[in-house]
C-alpha cells in the first residue's frame, strides 16, 4: 500500500505541474505581429555610442572654421552642413572658429586630432597645417576644402565656382550699360582666379565690348576693407559689381550707388534686395554626411572630390526682384546646357591677357587644368600679384 500510494503523489503531483504552466501561458499576452515605431535620429545613435543599424562606434567630428557662421557666406554654409550631419547621425560636432590660416592653424588641428576621428578643415590656407598634422597622427581622418594636397588619410574637396560663377558672369554682361563691371577678388588662388575668369568669358560672351575690372581685399572676411575696395571700383563707373568675400559689405556698397551687386557663397539677397543679382552658392551638407557615413562603414578612402551643379554642391542663387525676365531665362538655360555637358567653361579659344592662345578652338580646358590656373583671360583690367 505504502508503495502504490508513492506512485500515486507523484502523478498527482505531475498533473498540478502541467496545469499550472498551461494557466502561465494562457495568461502571457499573445506576441504582437505589427512593426515596432522607428527610432528617431537621435534615439538611434549618440557622439561615441554604437549605431543600432550596423553596431559600429558613431564617430567624433571636428570642424575648423576661418571665420564665423554670422559671416553669412562661406562659413555659414559650412556650419549648415556640419548642422546636417549632426541632425542626420545624431551626434555632436566639436567647432572651432575664428582659426587664422598660419602657425596657429598646426596647432588647432594637432589638438583636435588628438580628441576625434575626423577633422574637416574649411579654408584653403590650412593646407600645411594639415599636411603635417594628417602626418603625425595615421589614424584620424582630414578633409580639406579647396586644398590639392591628400595623404592616405587626407582628402580634399571643392565645388566647381567656375560653373555658377560663368553664369553670374552671363547676368552682368547683359544688365551693364556701359560695358565697365567690377571684381573684388579675395586672394589671388587658383580657385578665385578660375571663377573671375568663367565670369568674364560669359559677360564677353553676350557682350564682347565688356571690360572686367579687378582688384584684391586679401580677405575672406573684413567687411570694413571689403567695402573699400568695392567703393575703389564704383567710383571708377562700374554698374555691376561682383565681390568673391565672404560679406556682403560689397553688394551693400554697390546697392548705396544704385549698381547691379552680386556676392558669393550663399545667397545675399537679403542684404541689398533692390540691386542684388544673383551668386554663386554652395551646399556641403549632403557631401559631409556621405564623408561621415563612409567613415561609419569602414569605406572611407583618401580622394579628391570636385562637385559642381550636377552633383548639387554648387549652384546660383535665386535672382533679385529687379532682374529682368529675359536674363534670368538667359541663364537658366545655359545652366541646363551645362547639367547636360553642352556647354564647356572654358571652352577655346581662350586668350590670355598678353595675347597668348591657352585654349584652341575646339577644345576645352580640362579639369586637371582649370585648377592650377594662375592668368587671367583676355578682357580683364588688373594684375595677379606674383
């Protein structure tokens, strides 16, 4: 008896178990078969956290500026793109404005690089600086606007100014009347010289009598020297005005005088709305955020990048209330010939200030060749200091 009653308080025993886990599981909630919410940016990732999508480190960004944001030219629309990576990876940039291009520079980026994976440098005179810092430290990444200069970790980028800026050059030989238009260049580099002359081949084009007048601020951004230099030209009789600086203390300047203005970099028509014309602009954000994701992937590779209005990283700004119809259909439609490679800038014959042929009829300047460009074209009043 003892024995059958052992067997029979384990089966019991066996059966309360079993009853037991089904109430458990019929009192689970039944598994849900809609999609979860998608993370926002900011959910997803973090400076220094791992990405959920492909569990990499995020990594740490620096950018170093010459000048402010509040410039409203060529740092405010780096700083947009250096915004567009920060919404776009939801991380935080480290930004250090105001660097001057010398000594100073080396030691910025050496500081920097000691903190971050990517450096972004965002003016033309940190070359060097760069290139002995990239060298002392292998495994952080440099990208360098507007420099010719790589290393296995530095790359260089730049927008073609030469596309937007021939299309300024068109708007200005069609609105002078006395065939006199002005240029404040900012330093007397490739990429300014290659811009004044797409803009002078374009005015030459629609107006051959057309004469360019060109002087130098040596300044990115001072508006006090910019504005002087712009008024050296109106009082020579300019009626359209083009500045290269960062500022819009030159179109103001023109706008005091009731003369055509043009900027760079962004568009400036707020600032002198009832002469502006219209300038080149330029977009780095999406360029910077397919930087960063490389780097995220593990694809990231040393390059010299040229982007102009096909991939978006340049463009004209839209034209002032003021400007006639038929120039801006003018130039919209020679920026159409140029997104479907009808139209070459620099295409021959070129002449050279002195006379000389750099371009034959029937051929073009490469891009190898526009960007060590060291003369100005045939039309051009003034000199590039040596």
């Amino acid at each position: 008896m003892k024995k059958v009653s052992k067997k029979m308080a384990v089966a019991v025993l066996s059966l309360m178990m079993l009853f037991i886990a089904a109430c458990s599981q019929a009192s689970a909630p039944a598994a849900s078969t809609s999609p979860s919410p998608s993370p926002s940016p900011s959910e997803e990732a973090g400076g220094g956290e791992a990405s959920p999508e492909a569990g990499k480190e995020l990594p740490k960004v620096a950018f170093v500026y010459i000048g402010v944001p509040g410039d409203g030219g060529w740092t405010y629309e780096h700083d947009k793109g250096r915004q567009m990576v920060e919404d776009t990876f939801g991380i935080k940039a480290t930004v250090v404005e105001n660097v001057p291009e010398g000594p100073d520079a080396e030691r910025v980026f050496e500081e920097l690089a000691r903190e971050n994976d990517i450096v972004f440098g965002t003016s033309f005179g940190y070359m060097d600086a760069m290139v002995n810092v990239a060298g002392k430290y292998p495994d952080v990444k440099f990208m360098h606007a507007t420099g010719y200069k790589t290393l296995p970790n530095l790359a260089t980028y730049q927008g073609k100014g030469y596309q937007p800026g021939y299309l300024a050059g068109l708007a200005a030989g069609k609105l002078t009347q006395n065939n006199k238009i002005g240029y404040v260049g900012a330093f007397p580099i490739p990429e300014v010289i290659y811009t004044i002359n797409a803009f002078t081949l374009a005015a030459q084009s629609v107006n051959p009598d057309v004469e360019v007048s060109v002087v130098w601020s040596n300044t990115w951004f001072d508006p006090a020297t910019e504005r002087q230099a712009a008024i050296t030209l109106l009082d020579q009789g300019v009626d359209v005005l083009a500045n290269y600086q960062d500022s819009p203390a030159g179109i103001q300047a023109a706008q005091e005088r009731g003369v055509w203005g043009m900027g760079n970099d962004s568009d400036m028509n707020r600032y002198a709305p009832e002469t502006y014309v219209t300038n080149p602009v330029l977009n780095w954000g999406p360029y910077y955020v397919e930087v960063i994701q490389d780097l995220i992937d593990g694809v990231w590779e040393s390059h010299s990048y040229y982007g102009g209005l096909k991939e978006s990283m340049v463009d004209l700004a839209p034209f002032g209330k003021n400007v006639p119809q038929e120039v801006q259909e003018l130039v919209n439609s020679a920026k159409t010939d140029i997104l479907e490679e009808k139209l070459q800038v620099f295409a021959g014959p070129v002449y050279d200030q002195g006379g000389e042929l750099k371009v034959a009829e029937g051929e073009y300047l490469k891009q190898e060749d526009i960007l060590i460009m060291d003369y100005f074209v045939k039309g051009i009043k003034g000199a590039i200091p040596k």
